[in-house]
C-alpha cells in the first residue's frame, strides 16, 4: 500500500488536533493554540500545547512533538496503518488498497469486524436479561463492580446450540464460521461454540473484538474456552488488555504480565491498568516483542503455585534466544497459592505494589529455578547445575548479553560452591545512618586492580536515574569520582555516557547543565543524554527540573539523595556475595550463627531497597 505525502496531509488536514486529543486529555483554549498538561509526563502546569492550524503539538517540558497520526502511534499504542485506518474512518476518506486482492482481504475483515461486533452486543443483551443471572453473580461474587462489568464489557452465552447462530443468521453461516462463533464438524449442521459461558471480548489495540474467552459457569471442561486462530485473531500474537494496557503503560513505564484475563480485570479494577494477559498459553516470542515495543523490561506476575512458576520459566527460556541489549523480563513471585487476585482481595492492592516494587531479575530467576530443581549434595549433582546454566547461556544469541550472562552465572556459582570464609563477612554489611549508607563492601578506592562493578538488571534502571541525576547536578560529578569510576554498565551506550561526564568534570571544574549539554553535543551520547533528561519514569528527587531559584534545602536534599543511591548500586554486589556466601554456610552448617548473619544481610538488602523507595515516593520538590 503506497500512501502518498498528499493523501497524508489531506488526512491531517481533515483532523482537528485539538477535538483528537481533548478525547482523552482535559484541553483549554489559550489564544489561538490550546494547552494542557502533558500526557507523557507528569507535570502540575502545563507545557503541553497543540496548534490546530499548523497541525502539531509540543511538550516544552519534555520535548514530545508530532501530529494526529504520531499522538495515535504515541499515546493510543496503535501501529502506523492502524492510525492512519481510525483517522481516515473519522475524517471519512478512504485507503488506498494495494491490489484488488489485498482489497478483498480486507473487505472481509471488515465484514467479519460487524460480525464480532454483533455478537459482542447479542452476549452483552443476555448477559443483562434473565438468563444472565447467573453470570452476575458469579462476577458479584468475585468483587467484579458494575463499572468494570461495562468498562470490559462482559457478556453471556445461553446454554444452547443454536441461540447465536438464529440471533446472527442475517450474516450468514459461513462468515459466523469463519469468526469462530459456529463449530462445523463434516457435513453435520454447524452449532454454538460458546454455550453455557460467560464471555470475555477480546480487543484488538484499535478496540475492536476480534475474538471471545468464554469462562463455563459450574461444572464442566475447559473451565476456559478461546476463539480459535481466524482471519481476526492469532492467539500466539495476541495479548489481553493491550487496547487498554498501552495507553496506560506511557504513564506509567512499566506493563505487567499475568496469566488470565480474570487476573489482568482484578488488577485493572484495583488500579493497575497497565496489565496484559497471553491467552490460555504460555507468553510467546511474538508476544514477548510486541510488549518490548511498550516497555524495556515488563514485569511477569504468575499465580504461585507449580504451574504458574513453570510458566514463569517457561517465558523466561523463550526470551533468552531473543534478548537484546537493555530488553529483558522481570519476575515476581507471588504467595505460595495465590493468584494476583486474591492477594489484592486478602491484602489490598498495597500488598501487590510492594511485589512489583522488588522485581527479580532474568538472570536470577534462571538460577533461583536451577539451583532449587534438585538437592545439591553431590559433585554430580553440582556438575549437572553448571551443565543446565551453560546450556541456557548457548540459548542466547546475542553474544555480549551471553558472556555477561556466562560471568553472573558463574560467580553465583562459585559464591555457592567455593566461597572462602573470612572474618569480613562475619561484620554487618549496612548501617543506615542520618548521613547516608555505610558498608565494608563498597569498593571505593581508585587503584589500578580495583575490581569493576557491573551493573545490570533492575540496578542499571537505577543507574539510568542516576546519569540524569549528574547531568542536572554537575557538580555531583568530581564529588563521586572514586564510585562512578568503578562502574560497568551493561548497557553501552549508558557506560559510554558515564565515561563523557567522567571526563568532562574532569576537564572542567565548574560545570552547570547546560554547559554539560554542550560539550555532550560534540559526542555520540548527546541524543542519549538528552532522553534521559526527558524521563522521569523513576522519579528519583535528583531527576526532578528544578525551578530557577530553587532553595538551597531542596537542591541539597536531591543532591544528598543522589549520593545515597550511588552508593547503594555500588555496594549492592558486595552485599549480594555476602549474603549468598552467608546462605550456602546456612544450608552446609544450619548452625544459629550462620543463620543470623543471613538474617541480618537480608535485612540490609531490604533496608537498601526501602531507601531507594523512599527516594521514588517523595512529595513533589517545586
């Protein structure tokens, strides 16, 4: 399909910006262009302008910009053309098809949308009739309210093998077919598939139903019963809740990952809207990238028990063939027994907020999973750990993420194994005072043999705040010189960042943000730093613009907490040494010392993280 540059500005023409936008962002008239506070960032007073006659908006605090078919790829999560159908659709022009069979392709997809449109309205009409009851009290039993009821839009299949297939004769019954809603066996008369359901409309991220999720109601098997694969609907490709959960996910940075649509709905009611669902299978490679296009490192939340835990690992060994640098998964682990749901129904949201607040790692998890699989009591046992680690890293095509990978596996299980006792690691690690952390494993003299620190996974999402934090406090820079010199970032393009503030400070003393700017304008990293100074998705104090007249209190609490953090990804992988060193003295001894000294390097683990919390949760500083 070729659109030419004229078709598009006649659809940008065609699309009144501000009318676009106002959908879904409070918008006031400002002269003759509107404003508004930013939706791709948090802000009090708004930056955000758009400009119905030349037909763009502008962020002039975070530098978004572009026009009704950017906002639609930005902020609405669709694809290119899929913008460019729903403008067109509004501003009534129509596509140019490719070739005639491509337009009859796409003529049918159309015809079978009506037909799913259709039976989304005749379930939703059950669902609220007599028959419907007891669907309502399935979802009033769940805690499901009545505004998610109609925000998901929950419906209900009678009991019947031809119900729905009368209902929609109008469209004939080889398109209900074709949708999926008939089941034809052989010459036999087709029949209902979903009977006897409550049904779950699946969206595509135009919100359009391309296919159904049908839960029975009482006894009987499958409990859940998908749509199959048809022209609309691809189940390894598709993910729940994305029509709702990309938007969403801009706010926010982050999407999580559950394994039904009940547990993405409970989540979405209890307000984390950023949450999708694979379909009755474990999270596939094509659905792994398509959520890699929203966030760098979602956020998998599998129910507790052994089959949510193996879908866990499951995911985890599909993405290592396709890892790439600064995409990866995280992990949480939920109560042994529970899903998202009843954590959130026994606990309260808060509870599964502090989940996701402490995320495991790709690479931790792997082992946490290897190194529980059998008890390691034997050399071959032993051996059989290394061989399972080595061949998960052959997995992995990328081979820088490999030796990176090669390395942490390899020092865990030397850690393990091998570890020397001495009387350092008998010390408590962590202190935490008034004036900041305190640690025996901060290794923060300049030698020529100082071994590097690598930063990685969760931390180096810490480390990116960090690098904006410097570039807005320059001055910060020659103060840390000894902790950021003994950095390794993972991501290259961070490490080559880290390396030019390095050097800038150290070519020049007296530095402000700007002036940094300008010498990082000469360099590679320039466009990388200038992201940086746009996001905000951690939300650390230092991260924060500060006014042009800031107190001096404030400028020195951000500053004071930039200090803190660099010191705790710094003395994190000390830490994490002497607790899994502590560890493997637990399950060789099991004696009460060893096991207190693990209790207080868990502790001093949880007392770090809690720090960097309280960091993130500040109250606005302007």
């Amino acid at each position: 399909m070729t659109l030419s540059p004229q078709w598009l500005d006649e659809l940008r023409s065609r699309t009144t910006l501000s009318t676009l936008i106002g959908r879904t962002v409070k918008v006031q008239k400002a002269g003759r262009e509107f404003k508004a506070c930013c939706p791709f960032h948090n802000e009090k007073t708004p930056s955000f302008t758009i400009n119905d006659e030349k037909g763009f908006y502008h962020c002039f605090g975070c530098g978004a910009h572009g026009d009704a078919i950017r906002w639609m790829t930005d902020q609405r999560g669709l694809g290119f053309m899929d913008a460019v159908k729903d403008l067109a659709a509004e501003a009534q022009m129509e596509v140019p098809a490719p070739d005639p069979r491509a337009a009859q392709r796409q003529e049918a997809r159309a015809t079978l949308h009506d037909v799913m449109a259709a039976a989304q309205d005749w379930f939703v009409a059950q669902f609220n009739g007599i028959e419907g009851a007891a669907a309502r009290e399935y979802l009033k039993n769940r805690g499901i309210s009545e505004k998610t009821i109609r925000d998901f839009g929950f419906g209900f299949a009678p009991d019947s093998r031809g119900r729905l297939k009368e209902a929609l004769s109008v469209h004939g019954v080889d398109q209900l077919v074709e949708a999926g809603l008939l089941i034809k066996v052989d010459d036999r008369d087709p029949y209902d598939r979903f009977r006897g359901r409550l049904m779950i409309p699946i969206r595509d991220p135009r919100r359009r139903v391309i296919a159904f999720g049908g839960r029975i109601l009482g006894h009987g098997e499958p409990k859940y019963l998908n749509s199959p694969d048809t022209p609309l609907f691809d189940k390894g490709r598709t993910l729940y809740n994305l029509d709702k959960a990309s938007p969403a996910s801009r706010q926010t940075g982050r999407i999580l990952v559950v394994e039904g649509y009940m547990d993405a709905i409970a989540l979405a009611q209890a307000g984390f809207e950023d949450v999708v669902a694979p379909l009755g299978t474990a999270l596939t490679e094509h659905q792994i990238e398509r959520i890699w296009k929203m966030v760098e490192a979602p956020i998998l939340c599998f129910d507790g028990d052994n089959a949510g835990q193996k879908a866990a690992m499951r995911a985890a060994l599909r993405a290592l063939p396709i890892l790439r640098p600064s995409h990866s998964l995280n992990f949480i682990a939920l109560p042994a027994g529970q899903d998202p749901d009843d954590l959130i129904r026994s606990e309260g949201p808060q509870a599964f907020g502090a989940l996701i607040d402490q995320p495991q790692m790709l690479g931790e998890k792997i082992w946490q999973v290897e190194f529980e699989a059998e008890p390691l009591n034997t050399p071959e046992t032993k051996a059989g750990l290394k061989k399972r680690l080595s061949h998960h890293v052959r997995d992995i095509a990328d081979q820088d993420i490999a030796q990176h990978y090669r390395q942490d596996f390899q020092e865990r299980y030397e850690n393990a194994f091998f570890a020397k006792r001495d009387n350092q690691s008998r010390q408590r690690p962590f202190t935490p005072s008034k004036g900041g952390f305190k640690s025996p494993y901060v290794p923060f003299k300049p030698m020529d043999d100082t071994k590097s620190v690598l930063i990685d996974g969760y931390d180096l999402r810490i480390a990116k705040g960090i690098l904006g934090g410097l570039m807005r406090h320059p001055s910060q820079i020659s103060k840390h010189f000894e902790e950021l010199t003994v950095l390794r970032l993972a991501d290259s393009q961070m490490q080559a960042l880290l390396s030019e503030l390095i050097r800038a400070a150290m070519r020049k003393e007296m530095l402000d943000m700007q002036g940094l700017l300008t010498i990082l304008e000469q360099t590679d990293c320039y466009n990388v730093a200038k992201g940086l100074l746009r996001a905000d998705a951690l939300n650390f104090t230092f991260n924060r613009k500060m006014p042009d007249h800031a107190p001096s209190d404030v400028i020195e609490r951000a500053q004071n907490d930039l200090a803190e953090a660099i010191k705790v990804i710094t003395a994190r992988p000390g830490l994490e040494a002497a607790l899994a060193e502590a560890t493997r003295r637990v399950q060789d001894n099991l004696d009460e010392e060893s096991y207190a000294e693990q209790q207080r390097l868990r502790q001093a683990k949880q007392e770090f993280h809690e720090r960097l919390v309280e960091i993130t949760q500040v109250d606005d500083i302007v």
